[in-house]
C-alpha cells in the first residue's frame, strides 16, 4: 500500500507504536489520519503533533458499538477508510493464576477488539473491491511472551485470526498484516520492568529494543510490500523457525534464561 492520500485509521493511538503510526502515515502523505484512544485527552494531544490531517477521537476497543461508530463516522466524514490499525492491546505480567478479569480484559482487548473492527471495516472494503487490516499482534503471538500467561495466548489467537482473514478475504482484494515486534520502548515495556514482571526482563535481555520510530519504518515498508506478517525484528523470523523445528530445545534455552534472570 502506498499511503499518499490514504484515510488511515489507529487504535492505540495515543502514545507508543500507535502515535509513531499516527505520525508516520501523515509524513507519508496519508489524506486523514484518525487518532482513536480510550485517553480521549491523549489522543487529541497526539493529532495535535501530527498535524491539520489527524482527526482524534475517544473510543473503547473493547465495546462493538464504539468500534462500529468510530467506522460509521470515519466513513461519514472521509468517504472511506484505506487502511485500519488495530493497535490497541494491553499486558498483564500474570501466569495461570491470573484473575478472570485480567484473561477478560486481555481477550476483549486484544483479540475481540480486532473482530469487531473486522466486522465493522469489511462491508465497505468489500464493496470497493480493497483496503488493508493492520493488526498489531507482537511477537509473542508467533513465539511466547514468558510471564504473561494471558498476553502469550491472546496474542496468538489474533495472529490466528489475522491469518484466517487474510486466507479468507485476500482474493477479494483485502490485504491484512500482523505487525509482530518483540521489544519495543513503550509504556507497557517500561512499567513493566518498574513493575519487576519477568516477561518485561526477558524481553530486555533478549535483543534489541527499538523506538516506535522505528516500528513504524517497519510497517510502512511492510505495507509497501503488503506483507502478512511484519517484523521490525527480523530474528523473530529465525526464533520461530529454530522453535518450529525443535520446540523442546526452544523451551530448555527459555527456561536457562528464566533461571538465570531469577536468580
């Protein structure tokens, strides 16, 4: 996808990965860009850094209705929507022994909010004959996130999905991609290193970790490409291949490096 002139839409969009997005896609040229953030206050803060062709708006991921308004009114307002980021997704830092509200919280947030922006995007794409799903799934959906019980399954189940609408709507000229980094300095990685979770300490000791700049360089060449699955760290690619070919040697060097990040 070139972005020139594209009405884009972000979740999440108030600060992290999704405010790089924000900015990017309007460097890039995009016609409007929808700031969409349940901080309603953070989101305007981010549109007002990204310029006359930003758009904030307050919205709930986690409630359909809300997800299908902010289409209704995008669509209303623009005409269209070119491409939606489906950024939103939230952590836990909790194993098994997790709350039911926080496995809610996780599987509204991270996985039904992308089916209801599928719902609520696909209608209108389809008629058009085009338009492009961006899902941000992390690389804890195509690996693990050790620590985070909630997160390493619910991040899974949206690559899933992801890869269900793309199999299933790709020849009806509907492109989706599932942005998986792995870290980046975000809010959700620095608190939880505050926090002393230990998925946050793996990912610190596992590789680099990127700015959302640099994220975002990612998925505008991703999208360019109309890659499937877009990884700002391209070990990602060679972790997932060395875990698919021998699974438990993966486990063993996961678990030699919680023993010694807890010891």
């Amino acid at each position: 996808m070139n972005l020139t002139d594209r009405v884009v839409v972000v979740t999440g969009g108030a600060g992290g990965i999704g405010s790089a997005l924000a900015r990017r896609f309007a460097a890039e040229g995009a016609a409007a860009v929808v700031v969409a953030d349940l901080d309603g206050d953070a989101a305007r803060a981010v549109a007002g850094t990204v310029g006359p062709v930003a758009h904030p708006v307050r919205v709930d991921v986690t409630d359909e209705e809300q997800v299908s308004a902010l289409v209704a009114d995008t669509e209303r307002r623009y005409g269209r929507i070119d491409l939606f980021c489906a950024n939103a997704g939230v952590a836990t830092g909790g194993g098994v022994d997790a709350p039911d509200t926080d496995w809610d919280r996780a599987w509204r947030v991270n996985v039904l909010s992308h089916v209801y922006t599928a719902r609520a995007v696909l209608p209108a794409m389809l008629a058009r004959g085009g338009g492009h799903l961006l899902m941000t799934c992390s690389a804890a959906g195509v690996l693990t996130a050790v620590g985070d019980a909630p997160y390493t399954a619910t991040k899974h189940a949206a690559v899933g999905f992801a890869e269900w609408l793309a199999i299933t709507y790709r020849d009806r000229g509907i492109r989706v991609s599932a942005l998986c980094p792995q870290g980046v300095d975000t809010a959700m990685l620095s608190e939880g290193l505050t926090a002393g979770h230990l998925g946050a300490k793996v990912i610190a000791a596992s590789g680099a970790v990127l700015t959302p700049d640099q994220v975002a360089d990612s998925v505008v060449a991703g999208l360019a490409e109309e890659r499937f699955l877009i990884l700002p760290h391209p070990e990602v690619a060679a972790y997932a291949l060395r875990r698919a070919e021998d699974p438990d040697g993966w486990q063993a060097g996961l678990r030699k490096l919680v023993r010694r990040l807890t010891a």
